[in-house]
C-alpha cells in the first residue's frame, strides 16, 4: 500500500521484475494509447509539439477514384486515421474504434478534455473530438445519390516501407458494401445523440446520414458481403454473416429516434442467427450492450438484450477461470489476439456495469494485465512501456524512423503462424508464446487503431 518501486525476491525463482505502486500509474500510457490515434491522422498535419519524430504534414490528400466507374469519377475522402502498419482506412474497423471510445466516454464519464490533441481544452471532450476526426471523414465515404457507403479507400496494393506522406500512388474507392453502410448507420445514430450538447448541427448532419445509409440497407437486403476485386489487393476486411450489421443499425436508430419502424426491426433482428462479440466483424454486443443499458428503451427488448449479453459475459469468465493466465483463449491465440482479450474485458466490464458484480471487473482487470507483462512472453504488449516491450513493430513510420511509436498495442501470440517470417521461427511453440517482436512479421508485430480502442475503453473503466 505505500507508494513506491519493488521486487519480489523469492527461493528458488530469484527476482521479479521491478514493479510500482502508486495512484497514478497508468497515466502516461493512457494518454499515449490515446494519443496512437492523433499520431495516425491522415490528411492534416500532424504536428512535432505533440507527435515528435511522427509528425508529418498533411498525406494523402490526392482524389480517390471510385473503383469500376468508367467515368473516372474522383471524390475527396482526406481524412481519417491510417488504420495499422500501412496507410489504408476502412470504414468497418474506424466504426469499430469510434464506437470504444464513444463508450468510454459514455460509461465512465470520460470527459477529460486535457490529453493533448489539438482540440484539448475546447471544452469537448477528447475522446469525442478524436473520433469526430473519423467520422468527419466517414461522412466523405457516403455516396450522396444511394445513402450507400464505400467499404475503404486504399491504393491498389500495399506501400513499401516509406513514410505516409511519400505513398503518392492513386488512391481507389473500394465498392459501396452492406457491412461498411450498416457500421456507418450505427455509429452516426449514436454519435447524433453523444454530439448533440457539443455541437447541435453536426449531430443533425449525423442522424441525417444515418437514416440514408438505413434506407440503404432498406432497398438492398440481400446485398453480399464485400470481397475485394481481383485487382485491389489491400486489407478486405471481409464479412459474409451481416446479420450482426443489421442488428446493430436498427438498435442505434432505433435508440437515437425511438422510432416504431426500427423499433420493429430491432425485434427481427433480434430473432436472427447473428454473431456477438465487439470486433470489427462480430459485433453484435454493441447492440445489445446499447439496448440493455439506455433508459427508454422497450422493456422486452431490454431484457432479451442483457440476458444474450450476460450469457455470453458468463462463458467468457467460466473460461477465463479455469487458465493460467485469464484470458478464455484456450488453444487457440488468433491473429490480433490482443484485441480479441480486451474485447473479452470490455465485454465483463460491460456486464459489470449491468449488474454491479465485481467478479466481472476483477476478471476483465486480469485481462489488462495480461496485455502489460502477465503472460507467458513477458512481454508489455504496449510500445514504450515495461521491461520488455516491442521495438521492432510492423508499423512503416517506425519502421522508417528506427524509432518504435509509443502508446501502440501490438497484435501479440499468435499460433497460426499467418506470415513466412512467424512460419519460420515459431513453429511448434505454445500458442500463448507464439509471439516475435520483428517488423517482418506483421501477423504478431503490426499495430491497428482498432486494438488500440477496446484498450482505451478497457484502461477508462479500471482506472
């Protein structure tokens, strides 16, 4: 209890790393996680008081051109946050990261307006004017003749190792897609409601939006799931089971108009084959976290809601308690599993809001601590912090600079070895150790803003 540095010495393990007691420990590494998605900017300048080596001046400012349209149209979609290592943006993992710290700010009170963006102290909150950057562009992103909205804007391939702003190929519109236009409706329904004390008129043009894009969704339910075209080779983020899209849209419009319509399709929606979770793609937990906790909403849909999201709160702890290190994962540590634990820990911490067990946040507190060195690597999973930490990421300004960007929550073990450099040198470790901190292998070592995200909410509501 009192304040201080430490070890534990102990016969016949030797000593511990060194570790802290204090009240105000995770300060710094908040406000760096938070400060990951300032540095990720794209379109503007990002400037050296805050962003140091990082800063650059505005990228990406080109007109992208719509795929397949014969026309050549260009649009301007500057803007956004670079989603990972390269410099693509997706709508689908940006609705994803706006959502976590609409959350954030919502559950816990989150209205710090001092964590050293440009817009500190504009009396907004941070973690609002941070995510209105994206949804700023996300509005760019919808076509005004269909409501529709375009999946992502990329160059045809992937950058090499460079800075962003010297990938200066043509920029491309990915094909309008259902995921993308059905993510897109559910956070500007919300974000009409969370911006409307802020900024009365930019919450109106959000709502505006989201009824396009749900009248979208209206005129083309049997849309497929976005695949990329044979020729557009960046990141798909694919989704064939939209269900959990679906449900999503109709739950936020529904509760930003409480409008019988969505009201009724939010019912339908519910009596679907749709997946839970609160990843990019499985994401029907927004849903049914935002219809258990907000007042007002229909009682029947309310409980149905909590009872489906405490269900699954429940296999998740059931799991966490019987491993050695918490996290449920079993066997199988996949691609970004670090963002797939804390997801789990948003997710108890989500029932621990709607129950007041503290059995829930202990265990999503476990879950933190996994991602700062309790795990089997050892290893704070967060750039720039711990004992031993990851220097060597798969991030293009890092790797270009010789100089790791604190605050980035890398992708951690992962045991299906998904790149030739994690092929070679981890196989047949433990799945919880299968993990290289080494630039060229991007399936363990790369960073997303949508990793990021669920730590910030996860750090908001311990702290």
């Amino acid at each position: 209890k009192t304040p201080g540095t430490y070890k534990i010495i102990s016969s016949p393990s030797g000593a511990s790393y060194e570790f802290s007691i204090g009240d105000d420990l995770y300060d710094d590494v908040y406000k760096d996680v938070v400060l990951m998605l300032y540095k990720q900017r794209c379109g503007t300048e990002v400037t050296k008081d805050i962003a140091g080596n990082f800063a650059h001046e505005a990228c990406h400012m080109q007109e992208a051109t719509v795929y397949g349209d014969t026309s050549g149209t260009k649009i301007d979609v500057s803007g956004g946050w670079h989603d990972a290592g390269d410099y693509g943006r997706y709508v689908v993992s940006g609705a994803k990261t706006v959502q976590d710290l609409f959350l954030a700010y919502e559950d816990y009170g989150q209205t710090a307006d001092d964590l050293g963006i440009p817009e500190s102290g504009n009396k907004t909150p941070d973690l609002l004017d941070e995510a209105k950057y994206e949804l700023d562009w996300m509005l760019k992103m919808q076509d005004a003749a269909s409501g529709g909205v375009y999946h992502k804007v990329t160059a045809l391939v992937f950058p090499e190792t460079v800075l962003a702003v010297d990938e200066t190929d043509d920029m491309v519109l990915a094909p309008i897609s259902y995921a993308a236009t059905a993510d897109f409706a559910a956070v500007m329904a919300k974000a009409s409601v969370l911006y409307a004390e802020y900024d009365a008129d930019f919450a109106k043009s959000c709502l505006d939006a989201a009824t396009n894009a749900y009248a979208f969704l209206e005129a083309n339910p049997d849309m497929k799931g976005y695949e990329n075209p044979e020729d557009l080779v960046t990141g798909a983020y694919d989704d064939t089971h939209l269900a959990d899209e679906t449900l999503w849209a109709s739950a936020e419009m529904y509760i930003a108009t409480k409008d019988a319509k969505y009201l009724t399709a939010t019912n339908t929606a519910l009596d679907s084959n749709y997946l839970t979770g609160f990843g990019w793609a499985d994401i029907g937990n927004y849903a049914l976290y935002d219809l258990a906790k907000t007042e007002g909403v229909d009682a029947d849909v309310a409980k149905t809601a909590k009872e489906k999201l405490l269900a699954d709160a429940d296999e998740i702890l059931s799991k966490a308690e019987s491993e050695g290190f918490f996290t449920g994962m079993g066997v199988t540590y996949p691609w970004g599993s670090n963002m797939t634990i804390t997801n789990k820990g948003m997710e108890l911490l989500a029932a621990a809001n709607l129950t007041g067990d503290a059995k829930y946040t202990e265990y999503a507190q476990k879950m933190r601590d996994y991602i700062f060195g309790v795990n089997p690597t050892g290893y704070c999973y967060v750039t720039g912090y711990g004992s031993l930490t990851p220097n060597a990421t798969h991030h293009r300004p890092s790797q270009v600079l010789k100089e790791t960007m604190p605050g980035m929550l890398v992708g951690g073990a992962n045991n299906n070895l998904n790149d030739p450099y994690a092929n070679a040198v981890l196989y047949g470790i433990a799945p919880g150790r299968a993990y290289v901190d080494n630039e060229q292998c991007y399936s363990c070592n790369e960073v997303t803003i949508y990793w990021n995200s669920p730590l910030i909410y996860l750090l908001t509501g311990l702290n």
